[in-house]
C-alpha cells in the first residue's frame, strides 16, 4: 500500500512540474503578445479592432495562468506532507520546480514592467485621440459658422440690391 501511494505522489509531483512548464510556457506568450501590443501602440495608423483582438487573447492566457495556478495549488495540497517528509526522495525534482518558479518569477516581473510601460503609452495614445477630437470638433464649428456667415451675407447682399431698385 505504501508503495501505491509514493507512486501516485511521485505522479503527482511530476503533474505539478508540468503544470510548471505550462505556465512558463504562457507567460512567454503574455511576454510575447506585450511586445506586440507596444508595435501596436507605436502605430499612428492604429486600427482599435487590433488592440482589441490583442487584449482578447492576452485576456484568454491569464485565464488559463489562474487555472494552472489553482490545479497546482491543489496538487502541492495533496502531496505537500509528503514532499516535506521525504525531501531527499523528491531532491532532483524539487530542485526542478524551484528553477521554473524562478524563470516564471522573473517572466512575471518582466511582464509586470511591460504592463506598466503599456499602460503609460494607452493613456497617451487615448490623450492623442482625444486631442484629435476636440480639433475635428473645432474645425466643425469654424466651418459651420462660416457657411452661417455666408449665408446671411447672401441674404444681405440680395436684400441691399432689391432694396436700390
């Protein structure tokens, strides 16, 4: 009996190295689709549908991160008492498990960072729009007064020659 249980946690153990290596493998893509989004972003030409579809896909990651997160959490549960009784047993892949934790440590920071800068260039990017606009909206209003002015000057001009015959 004892041997079935070691088996089944040493699957377990492996199911979460895995798990590990998934995540590592998403984050890379979040890394990925961050450089992306900032070619994006630098883009004066910038349709929204892309930045869209962008942070549709970057949303669908994240959610497949918090997923892995919680199947590893209740695995590590399952096989904590274990891996803390036996360290030794389980020495080469603990020592697996801290290296992807460091990697995905770092790829989290990394992204962190990307985040942040993108966050800096959407709120400019939206200040620019928004600039855009209120320059269209004024150049209607120039406009539409102008043809108002012209219009009453036609009116006058017809007016002031009717009225000298």
């Amino acid at each position: 009996m004892k041997f079935m249980e070691i088996d089944m946690e040493t699957n377990y153990v492996q199911i979460m190295i895995e798990s590990l290596e998934k995540k590592k493998a998403v984050l890379s893509q979040i890394v990925d689709l961050n450089r992306q989004q900032n070619i994006l972003l630098q883009d004066l030409n910038l349709q929204p549908e892309e930045f869209e579809k962008n942070m549709d896909y970057k949303a669908n990651l994240v959610e497949q991160i918090s997923l892995l997160d919680s199947g590893f959490e209740k695995l590590y549960e399952k096989v904590r008492t274990e891996l803390q009784n036996n360290r030794a047993d389980y020495q080469d892949e603990i020592a697996k498990m801290q290296s992807l934790i460091r990697d995905i440590s770092a790829q989290t920071n990394m992204i962190q960072t990307q985040e942040q800068r993108s966050k800096q260039q959407v709120e400019q990017k939206f200040a620019d729009v928004r600039k855009q606009v209120r320059g269209v909206r004024s150049s209607q209003k120039v406009v539409q007064q102008y043809y108002q002015n012209m219009l009453h000057q036609k009116n006058a001009d017809s007016s002031v020659i009717d009225n000298k015959k």
